[in-house]
C-alpha cells in the first residue's frame, strides 16, 4: 500500500478561525443571545454537525459566561461560530445607553458625534472625532482581548439591517435624531454611500488596525416595493424603497471607504475600507389571509399568490447577491454573500389567533409562514444558483416577540428537536398551549389541501390519561418535518460543496442554458424549473446549476439544452458530470445543441460539469459518505453518538470523479482530538464508466475499538492520499463522534434507568426500573418515559426510591468503577438529593450528593468517588429532602445514570 502523500500524523487538534475555501458553509442562526445561549450544549452541538451545519450564530458578550463557555464547546466539536458582539452591536442601537452616530456638524467640531435618546428626539451627549477614535478603539480593544484562544470564532456580524433600518427612519414621521441609527450610510435615501467618517467605517478600520483575525460584517435585509399582492399596497408608495435601492446599498457596503480625520492640514484622502463578506435575508413564504380571500381554504401551494412572492423575493437575491458578485477585488474575486434562508414561520400569539379565547385563526396576509420542507430545499438551491458561498438557516430556535408574536423555528425555544420524546422536553418549558404553537391542521403548510405532499394524520382522540401526551406528539411531529428534511437538504450542498465553492456565473453567458418540462401538458398549478452556467476562474469549460422550483410532486423530469454556438468554443462535450450524485450524464448532441434528461426531486438542484471522455482520477468524500455500520440489517448510523468501550465500524466511501482508475489508493483515519492514528486501510477505486449512471466507488471500513477512557467528544478527520495533478482539499473530511461514559444500568444490567412503562405486572408506580419506594405518593402515568409521583409533607425528611439492581452477586453495582451521578428530572421545588446503597456486606449508608433548584434540569454528573465505598453495591437508593418543608414535593424523573 502507497504510503499517504502528506501523513496525517502530523495533523494537530489546532483549527483554522474560517471555514475550509472548498466548503458552502452552513450556519444555525439565532442559536443563542445572551442567556439563551445556556442552552448550547456539547449535545446540541453534535447534533448540528450530524446534520451538516459547520456552526452557530450568537450574540452577547464576549470574554464572559455564558459565551466563554460555548467558545470552548466550539472549540472541542470544531464548530465555527458567527457572533454579534455587544460591545459593538450597542454603538449602533437607539435604545441602547451608549449609541453613538456621525450627527450634522461638521467632522472637525466638538459635537461631530452624538449620542441620542431612545426615542430620537434628543441629543443626551456628544464627543468630537478625537474622543470618538478612542471611544472605538476602547471597545475594539477590549473585543480583541476577548477573542484569546477561541479557534473557531469566525467573523463578526452586527448592526443587523443597518440598511432597511437607517433608511426607513430617514423617510418616517419621527423625532430628528434617529435617522443617523445604525450610523452607516450618508443621509441620502437612495442609501448609495456608506459614510467613510461614520461609526461603521470607522469601527471596521479600527477593528482591522488593532491586529483582529476576525472580519467585521453586517446582514442585510430585503429593502422593496410591493404595490400590489393579495391587496397589499405598500406604505409611503412614494417613498418605498426598490430593488434599485437595495441593489445601491449592497455596493455601498462593499465599496466603503474610511476618512482618517487629521486636524492638521493636509489631510489625507480616503482609501478603501472594503469588507470581506455579506449576509443577506430574504423571506418569500407568507400568508395569504381571508381579508382577500372569499374562503381562507382557496390558497394553495405555488398558487398565483405564492409565486408572485416568491419571484419578487428572487428579485430581490438577483438585487444582493449577483449584484455583489459582481464588485471584483483587486484580484478579480467576486464579492461573497450568505444567505439566511427562512426556517420560521408565525405560528402563534395575537397576531395569529386575536386573543387567548379564539378559536379560529386569522390569516393576516404578509405574516410569515412556515415553508414545507421541498420549499426550504428550493430556496436553498435557488440562492446557491445565485452564487450564495454560505447557507445560514434562519431560526435554529423558536421565538417570541413580545405576546403579539410567536414564531417557530427548525427546533423549539430551549433547542429541542420537535420530533423528540416527550420525556425530552414535557416540562423542559416548551410551551403546551395552542395559543403559542397552533394545531398544524389550522395553518399551512400542514393543512388538508395546501400541500400534496404533506398527509397529516388526524388529530388522535381525548380520552384517557395519556391524551394530552398523544396531541401533544401528533401537533409537534408536523412542526418537526422541516428539522427531520434537514439533513437531506444539507447533506446535498455538502456533497456539491467543493466543487460549487470555487465556481461562479460565466459572465456574459450565465443564460444561455435552457430547461423545459418536456410535457406539453403541465402539472397542476406548475412552477417551471431555473438554470444557470457557472464557469471557473480558468472559463475553460462550462457548469450548469439548475433548479426544480415544482414542490408539488415528489419529483420531475426535465430537458436541460444549451445551443454549442452560445458559449465559448470547448466550452462544451458530449458528457456531463453530475457533483451531486457523482456520476456521468451521457450528452446527445443534435444540430450543434448539446441536451440531456434529469430527474430532480421537488425543491432539488442539481451541478453537472461538462467533461471529455477522459480525465484523470480525482478523489472526494464529504461528510454525508460517513456513516457508521449498524449492529444489523437497519439504515447505517449518522448520528455519532455512542458509548465508550463501544466497537465502531466506521464506513467511509472514497468517489473517483476521473474516468482514468485510480487504483489501490491508502486511507488513514485519524483522531485530532487524540492526535493519533487510529486505522488505515486501502480502497480500490475504478474510473467512472462513459456509458454513465454508475458512481465509481469504494468503501473503506475503519475499526476503532474504543474504550472507557475515550469518553467525550472526539474530531476524526477521514482522508485518502493525494494523486498526482489532483486537488487534494477533497480528499479528506471531518466528523464529530461523541462518546458517552458507560452507564452502570445500560451496560451491566442491559435496561438503562430510563423510566420506561413496565412489562408484566404493573406496580404503582409504572416502571420495572424502580424496584420500590418509600414515602411516596399520588403516582401517574401522564407521559411516557417518565416516573410521576410526589412525596407528601410527613416523608420530605425521609423518603426513597430502589432503582432496580439485579439480585445475583455477578449484577451488583461496582462503586470503584461506577461513580458518577447524573439525574434527568423536573422537581417542583428546591430540595436536597440524596443517595444511599447497602454494600455487598450488608453495611447501609448514604449521604448529601447536591443542592437542586425547582423546574427541569439534567443535573450533574455528580463525583460520588469520595463517598461510596470501594466495593459492590446490591442496593441503591436516591431520594429528596427539605427538612423545612411544610408541603410536599411533586417530581417527574426521565432518567438516572451511575457512569464511569
């Protein structure tokens, strides 16, 4: 076996502050702010890089908990992170105590800087250009101290539609002041220069200066007219802005000067102050309400009304993110844009319902709207065919907006997938209630007849005691589809993503491809498909990215043709390589135009390479070609979590690209975490056939036989040796395995501690994983997966429950090896946690493990190696005291672990 071009071995945990040039990064908005983001976790974490996300969004400040804490859970997965910082993010902010904006004197006086009321109405303190250059580099400074030692903090995104912002509070009825708010652009309302002596400016300079890593950029929403839509007229017509306006603003940020000022003459012109990238949102799904409709049912999925919205919004991504493309950098770079596509939808709150007491919704028009899961995917692929470098869902959580407004994101308000058990998240304080989450058979795009693709089932039945557990599963599995699509729709930009990364439009020629439905008769309510040519810096060859934009049926076949006498000569062959699944598309060639069919599923795009017959090997493998082998015949396992000790059979499918073999080629899997080599093997990789629509693959099996002492989160990078005249970028990936410490009750007893419902005789308290209790009470059986009970006033001093131990001596308990305690339980009040055993000698004790707080938690691990003793245990009690109280205690516990 040939030896690996460049050793792994020399690969260290040490990671870059960007994402890697060959990757379409992907990016959780909205992930955490301030206190929220207590609920990133090491799992939450994991979960996002099992879905293919690269990182979060949050915003808070730096340098202190709880974001010092999510730096180094980044850090430890290899997650990157986006972050609005408050020291920077306030300067800009009317409401905020220490705005700061470029006022109307002139730069030289003392008041050049003003600092304004909430309102607008008033200036509250002003500084001159001297004191303003160290207001900024105090904060800047301080941001840069912040940033030691977080790897993967990536860039710096704040002043959130400074645009739209700015502009409208230039043309709004309102107090003098705030029109300078966020202070970036001129005061012109054609926003067509941002102010090289305004805060911006100026604080990216400084930012940039002081030695920070870490660009600074900003979002930009969708500044547009609406005349008329479903009865929408525009407010201020007259003074609404157009896709000109937003076309204007993007050139303005990305041609943004700074103007040092210099009391003593002569002073300097100014130069180039030129950001690195920009975030773009754009939100087309919305509702179309009864106030225009004769009958709420009428609207329809791709309907006359959603596909105007839809083809406006598409304007308004040709007027950011081609429009930014094309402003080229002094190299000849196209300008980058990420886009944020919509993930949320209004699902609740007054807006939705008008009061708590309602029992039919109002379907305002222009309120957001959940997309079905083909939209998501549609809107996607039309930004990446837009030349979009960054995908950033918008919202990873559900949110409210006050009461008026509750919105549902990919996951729920603490980050929980909706598709979870309920012991998962029944008291973690997602809300229950209708008037928060309304019932998916009342909203699209879950309603009967808005969706063919969506069969919701009926709502299940209210009788008995798990019925408000059955409706409350039936309402969030719906809210969940868009989460559970996920991972098919980023799975399918990362397996394009190194090739589409380098690629964008082939100017002056980027329409000259064609794809028609080949019917003469058309679906119902039919959407026709987009195309686009893509070329390379080199404009050797021709790309064709295309689009089904039909998210009615499952799937579509069209014809793509582009005319040999359009393009370039050579631009052109009789194959296409299709980056998406890998394989070559046979080309017909009619009278000089080039043609050929594809399938593409409802939302779906699709990258295809015009190639020669022959070309050299080529290696890639991304992170949807690992998985890990299931112990039997069930779908192999993507999510990497498993406990260690475990045995892993990991499986990773190396693709030859080339038509040319590239024969017996080494592979290595190797652990950055550990900074070791934990197997190599080689694959045996052939062409890829010219009569086409066959891959030309193999799969590599790696061992690794973990072991106790391997617990926690592990980054293994997968990588194939490099062959001549390739590009190796493509060769290796990376994925996150997380390993848990073994659990007492899992591994020893084979039935982990999980609560679960009881088999065969049914004791009061529901569960086999109890062997039985003392001092407790008023036992339920409301939610799956949880034991419910309470302990009356009389027993808070002495209570306990017998989780389950087998009886024979060889299934005892060994405390020197299990002793960590972990509790997953909402209590209704503050209390003590107590644990007791009897030993192998008869010999009984227990003692005071922790304080706990009232609510839901998962509380621990708790280092219990101090107090058990060394020896088995054939008992083991836990139980919860409060020797004041004067009430009782109502607990629900989910899980209890003893870990190594």
């Amino acid at each position: 076996m040939r030896s690996l071009t460049v050793t792994l071995l020399a690969f260290s945990a040490a990671l870059s502050g960007s994402p890697p040039s060959n990757s379409i990064p992907v990016i959780a908005m909205k992930s955490g702010q301030d206190s929220t983001m207590c609920d990133i976790t090491l799992d939450f974490l994991c979960m996002l890089s099992w879905h293919y996300f690269d990182g979060i969004e949050i915003q808070g400040w730096t340098g202190c908990e709880p974001m010092t804490t999510v730096a180094d859970l980044c850090d430890q997965t290899g997650m990157y992170a986006t972050v609005s910082p408050m020291y920077l993010g306030h300067l800009g902010d009317l409401f905020c105590d220490d705005n700061w904006a470029r006022g109307s004197a002139a730069i030289g006086a003392v008041n050049a800087f003003v600092q304004s009321s909430d309102s607008g109405e008033s200036v509250t303190a002003a500084q001159d250009a001297s004191a303003m250059r160290d207001t900024l580099i105090h904060y800047c400074r301080a941001l840069i101290d912040d940033e030691g030692g977080w790897e993967t903090l990536w860039y710096y995104d704040t002043w959130n539609e400074a645009p739209a912002w700015q502009r409208n509070r230039m043309i709004s009825e309102s107090f003098a002041y705030d029109d300078y708010y966020p202070g970036m652009f001129t005061q012109d309302t054609s926003v067509s220069e941002v102010l090289d002596t305004g805060v911006w400016s100026w604080t990216g300079w400084m930012l940039d200066s002081l030695g920070s890593e870490h660009p600074l950029t900003s979002t930009f929403s969708t500044m547009h007219q609406i005349e008329f839509w479903a009865g929408y007229t525009t407010d201020s017509l007259s003074k609404a802005p157009d896709f000109h306006t937003q076309a204007s603003s993007v050139r303005a940020f990305i041609g943004t000067m700074y103007q040092v000022y210099d009391p003593a003459p002569p002073i300097p012109g100014a130069v180039a102050n030129r950001p690195e990238v920009l975030g773009c949102n754009a939100y087309p799904f919305r509702q179309v309400g009864v106030e225009w409709e004769a009958d709420s049912g009428d609207t329809e999925l791709g309907d006359s009304l959603h596909t105007w919205m839809l083809e406006h919004y598409e304007e308004a991504l040709d007027s950011t993110i081609v429009v930014a493309s094309r402003e080229l950098d002094a190299h000849g770079n196209p300008f980058p844009v990420h886009y944020h596509p919509q993930a949320f939808g209004r699902v609740g709150g007054f807006q939705i319902w008008g009061d708590r007491e309602a029992t039919e919704l109002i379907y305002t028009s222009y309120k957001y709207r959940l997309p079905s899961p083909a939209e998501f995917r549609m809107l996607c692929h039309l930004a990446l065919l837009r030349q979009a470098k960054g995908i950033f869902p918008y919202s990873i959580r559900s949110y409210s907006e006050g009461a008026g407004v509750f919105d549902a994101g990919l996951l729920d308000e603490h980050l929980v997938s909706f598709g979870a058990p309920p012991e998962e998240w029944y008291y973690s304080g997602r809300s229950h209630d209708d008037f928060h989450y309304a019932p998916p058979d009342l909203i699209p795009p879950f309603r009967d007849g808005f969706d063919p693709l969506c069969d919701l089932p009926q709502q299940p039945g209210t009788s008995g005691e798990r019925s408000e557990e059955d409706y409350l599963e039936w309402k969030f599995d719906a809210y969940g589809r868009l989460w559970e699509s996920l991972r098919g729709t980023l799975g399918e930009i990362a397996v394009m993503a190194p090739e589409l990364s380098g690629l964008w439009w082939w100017r002056g020629f980027e329409d000259e491809a064609e794809i028609v439905h080949p019917d003469s008769t058309l679906p119902v309510l039919y959407l026709g498909p987009e195309i686009r040519v893509f070329t390379d810096g080199a404009e050797s060859h021709a790309w064709l990215y295309y689009v089904n934009r039909y998210c009615r049926e499952e799937g579509c076949t069209f014809e793509v043709s582009v005319c040999g006498d359009s393009l370039p000569e050579g631009a052109l062959s009789g194959l296409a390589l299709d980056h998406s699944r890998r394989l070559l598309i046979p080309v017909s060639i009619d009278n000089g135009t080039f043609h050929f069919l594809d399938t593409l599923e409802a939302g779906q795009g699709r990258l295809v390479e015009f190639v020669p017959e022959e070309t050299g090997a080529e290696i890639r493998i991304t992170r949807p070609d690992v998985s890990v082998a299931p112990g039997g015949p069930q779908t192999p396992v993507r999510d990497f979590r498993f406990t260690a000790g475990d045995e892993l059979d990991i499986r990773a499918v190396f693709y030859n690209l080339g038509t040319e073999s590239a024969g017996r080629v080494a592979t290595e899997l190797y652990d950055l975490t550990a900074a070791e080599s934990l197997y190599a093997c080689a694959v045996s990789l052939p062409g890829l056939s010219t009569d086409g629509y066959a891959c030309a693959c193999d799969t590599a099996s790696y061992v690794w036989d973990t072991s106790p002492g391997d617990a926690g989160v592990h980054r293994l990078r997968i990588a194939a040796e490099e062959l001549e005249g390739e590009d190796g970028r493509d060769n290796s990936v990376e994925v996150v395995f997380l390993l848990d410490p073994p659990d007492w009750a899992a591994e020893v007893r084979g039935d982990p501690w999980d609560m679960t419902e009881a088999t065969g005789f049914q004791p009061a308290w529901m569960t086999d994983d109890i062997e039985c209790e003392a001092g407790w009470t008023a036992f339920t059986d409301s939610v799956g997966g949880m034991f419910e009970g309470e302990i009356d006033a009389d027993s808070m001093q002495c209570n306990r429950l017998h989780l389950a131990v087998p009886g024979p001596s060889s299934g005892w308990i060994d405390a020197s090896v299990y002793d960590r305690l972990e509790l997953t339980a909402w209590l209704g009040a503050s209390c003590e946690l107590w644990l007791g055993w009897v030993s192998e000698n008869d010999r009984a004790d227990s003692c005071l493990v922790a304080g706990l707080d009232g609510g839901w938690g998962v509380r621990g691990p708790f280092d219990m190696g101090g107090s058990l003793p060394d020896s088995l245990l054939k008992d083991i009690w836990i139980g919860f005291r409060d020797d004041a109280a004067e009430e009782g205690l109502a607990a629900r516990i989910g899980r209890v672990r003893l870990t190594e």
